[in-house]
C-alpha cells in the first residue's frame, strides 16, 4: 500500500496551474520536524519534500496559512523528471 500521513507546516505553495486533462493544480513545499523512536532510542528528524495537490483538493490547499502545521494525507509518486519524489496531497486536516 501507498498511503503517507504526515504532519508538515506549508513553507511554499505555487500558484494555481491546470493539467492537460484541465484539473486544478497547486505545486507546494512541505517542512516537518519531530523525534520519533528508532530501535528505542529518540532521534530528530527533520525534513523537506516536494508535494501537488491536484483536483477539489486545491481549494481547501489554498486556503491553508503558511507556516502552520497542518495534516496531510496522500501518496508518493516518482517526480516527472525521475528526481526524487513527490508527496501527492489528497486530504487535509
């Protein structure tokens, strides 16, 4: 299964384009912070990733505060250009 939940603050956020099928697109920069356990030990982490949202979900997205931490649900995919991946937001909480 390919399911990602993630707690992130939105640090940047595109404006909105359209596919080629003419869905609504938003390109988005997510951050989080945590300590999560790793083999009982507490450890930092700390990343950056590329994410979209694509479709109805757009319009909750742009309605989103830059900065706060916010609840994203969605999966990854490879990025176009076969660098990396991107997290594809389709719930927020």
């Amino acid at each position: 299964m390919n399911r990602l939940v993630l707690t992130a603050s939105l640090v940047e956020r595109g404006a909105t384009r359209y596919t080629p099928a003419g869905l609504p697109a938003v390109d988005m920069r997510l951050t989080h912070q945590s300590t999560v356990t790793e083999d009982g030990k507490p450890r930092q982490v700390s990343l950056e990733m590329r994410a979209v949202a694509i479709g109805e979900i757009t319009r909750p997205v742009l309605a989103l505060r830059l900065g706060a931490p916010v609840r994203f649900t969605g999966f990854l995919t490879a990025a176009r250009n076969g660098k990396g991946l991107v997290f594809h937001v389709t719930e927020v909480a």
